[in-house]
C-alpha cells in the first residue's frame, strides 16, 4: 500500500527538499518552471530545522516527491520522470 500524504483528490505535486546536494537547486528550478507552462499546483517545502525534518511524512534523505497525496521517490526529477509521475 502507497504511503498516502494528502486527501482524495488532491492534485498537487510536493517536493521536500534540504540543499545540501548541488543538484537540488538545479531539478526545483527545473519542476518549477514545467508545473507553470503546465499548470501544476505545486509546493515546494525546504527542509531546513531539526524541526521540520522531524515531522516529515517520510523517511528524507534531501528530497522527497509526493503526487496526489502518494509518496513517489526520494531520486532528483529531469522532466522525463516528471512527467512519468505526472501521468499517474
């Protein structure tokens, strides 16, 4: 069973994020630009208090993805598996 975050219904794309990978930056500016030309709800959360990380919803490393609610990786997106995620 997929680890649910959200409500029935939700459409949002969620990232959590720490910068502390040099590619972080790069895949958030990346998302951020392809949910705007496509009109994608997203939230992108920094990970950056003791506190924060201690009420994730998930195991985190640097970056964690959810889709609708769901958890779907914890690996940097290319638009490639953006899109594959999106499909869903």
């Amino acid at each position: 069973m997929p680890l649910r975050l959200a409500k029935r219904g939700e459409q949002e794309l969620k990232i959590y994020y720490e910068r502390q990978c040099p590619y972080v930056y790069q895949s958030i500016e990346m998302i951020k630009q392809y949910c705007e030309m496509n009109d994608v709800p997203l939230s992108l959360i920094q990970v950056d208090t003791l506190q924060k990380a201690k009420e994730l919803p998930c195991v985190f490393n640097n970056w964690a993805v959810f889709y609708k609610g769901v958890f779907e990786t914890v690996n940097l997106l290319d638009v490639t598996y953006l899109k594959r995620i999106l499909k869903k």
